[in-house]
C-alpha cells in the first residue's frame, strides 16, 4: 500500500459526482457550488435528493490516495449482495463465483473491457473506508464503498496476468461523529470510535497496514 498524495473531502466528491454524472448522461447540480461540505448532514441531505450515494463521502473529513498491491485489493470486501460465498476477494480466490462473475448491467460498464484485460485507468479509482468491526473479522482490511465492480475485475485480471497493480483508490479518515449516518449506520464504528481514526496515521493502524511513501 503506497500512499500518494493527502486529497481533500472536495475533490473525493467532486470525483465521485464527475462519475456518476457521467454513467447517468447528466450535469452535476449547479447548487453543489454553495454546499457547506462541513455539515456532513446538509451534503447527505444534497446527495440524496439530487440522487447519489450519501454517508461515506460527506461523513470522512480527511482523504488519502493510495496506490494498491494485489494483496491490498484481495484484501477489499464488496457489497453482500454480490456473491454468495462471502465479501472479501481473497476469500473468493479461485472460486466460480469470482471467475463467473459479469456486472449485471445492459450495456456494460466501459470498465469492464479494460479492467477485463488489465488495462488501468486513473478514472477507475475506487472509493474505500476502513472496515467495520464484523468485516475485520471476516479478514477484511479495506472496503468499497464506490467500485465494487472495478476492483473484482481488476483483481480477476491481476490473478490471471500476475502482474503489478496499478489501481488507486481514495481511503477515507478523521471521521465527523455527528454525522447521522456514522451514528445509525457501520454498527456506529466511526461515530463511537473517531478517535481511533483521526489521523492517517491512526487509520492506516486501525486497517493494519503501513504506507509505503
């Protein structure tokens, strides 16, 4: 796991807006401009009737971009719903399930060529936190919270190719306890215990890994 830059919460937003603006053939709302980016609850409030995905994004007031290793993406649980055999790939190594696995979506992602056949792209960078407490137990040190997909494929292909990694994703840290969906939601991991993830320095320990400048 390298680390590459610190990023702001901004621009992790204004990323995850370009990308869904663009799979939805429509513009970012011009009110994103005036967001108070600092009332997690206001942004999620914003995100949800201008319909994208809130919580994460808004919650985490600090970001970093890492670039990484195959075991690191092995180490990424996806959403439950995708397979049956668990959440995190490396427990799904050499299984059906991941070898079988086709987004279900008509046309496909236009990163499901690439990735497919291990060509990288920086627009393919994923957004992560930390896991939660029952997905650290399920050996899980990074989760998707935007790129599920991205990193199943890309992963597939890295086992088949056994070649290096390339895949960047953005890892949220220093959480905002007063953001509603930290206290409702993550078994309230990141409104309890901000603490413990207040500093890259202390997140990186949480997910027990050590970045590599």
């Amino acid at each position: 796991m390298k680390l590459l830059s610190a990023v702001s919460r901004k621009e992790v937003i204004e990323f995850y807006l370009g990308g869904e603006a663009f799979k939805k053939n429509k513009p970012i709302p011009s009110t994103f401009a005036s967001l108070n980016l600092d009332d997690p609850n206001g942004t999620d409030q914003w995100l949800r009737e201008n319909g994208f995905k809130s919580g994460v994004i808004s919650g985490f007031t600090q970001w970093a971009l890492l670039e990484l290793s195959v075991d690191d993406i092995g180490s990424i649980a996806v959403v439950n719903q995708i397979f049956k055999g668990g959440r995190v790939l490396k427990n799904l190594k050499g299984t059906r399930e991941l070898e079988d696995w086709i987004p279900n979506r008509n046309p496909l992602p236009i990163w499901y060529g690439p990735l497919w056949a291990n060509v990288w792209s920086d627009d393919y960078t994923m957004i992560l936190r930390p896991p939660t407490p029952s997905e650290r137990r399920e050996g899980a040190a990074l989760y998707a919270e935007d790129g599920s997909g991205r990193s199943i494929c890309y992963y597939r292909a890295l086992l088949r190719t056994v070649a290096p990694s390339r895949m960047r994703g953005y890892i949220g840290f220093d959480p905002n306890p007063n953001s509603e969906f930290f206290q409702k939601s993550l078994e309230g991991e990141f409104a309890k215990n901000a603490a413990l993830y207040s500093t890259l320095e202390n997140m990186m320990r949480m997910i027990g890994a050590t970045p590599v400048n």
